[in-house]
C-alpha cells in the first residue's frame, strides 16, 4: 500500500520548498519527474498494490485513488 500525504505536483511551489534559495525551474522538472515515476509505479503495479493520495490540493496522480485524509483509516481497516 502506497499513500500520499501532502505530495503536490503541481506547478507552485509549497512555503516549505524554501524557493528562494533554490531555481524554480529546475524544482517544477524534478516535480514532473516524481509525478511520471509514480504514474509508471501504478501502471508496472504488482500483485495488489494499493494507491492512494489523501492530498487536499493539487494535481491528481493517474492511477492513485483520491481520497479524504479522515477515510483513509476506513479504507485501511476496511482492506
């Protein structure tokens, strides 16, 4: 089972990314990169690999179910 909290690949760039410091461009190609190796992740998926993103905001991860921080308990009991 795989769960993403707070794993934004979105365009902007979060407060704790400490932006300032750092090249934004190369900080959007390093969050395309997760974002594709992920979505290779759900695609190449062995066996009965659960994927879920309990992230409120930002771009949906293709092949992650979304889903509410306060299910993801049920669904986690529930498997």
């Amino acid at each position: 089972m795989v769960i993403l909290a707070g794993m934004d690949f979105g365009e902007e760039i979060g407060y704790f990314s400490n932006i300032i410091n750092k090249d934004r461009a190369k900080k959007i190609k390093k969050l395309a990169i997760g974002k594709k190796l992920l979505e290779e992740l759900a695609i190449m998926q062995v066996g009965e690999l659960a994927l879920y993103n309990i992230t409120s905001m930002g771009s949906s991860i293709k092949g992650f179910k979304n889903v509410q921080p306060n299910d993801i308990n049920i669904t986690i009991k529930g498997r």
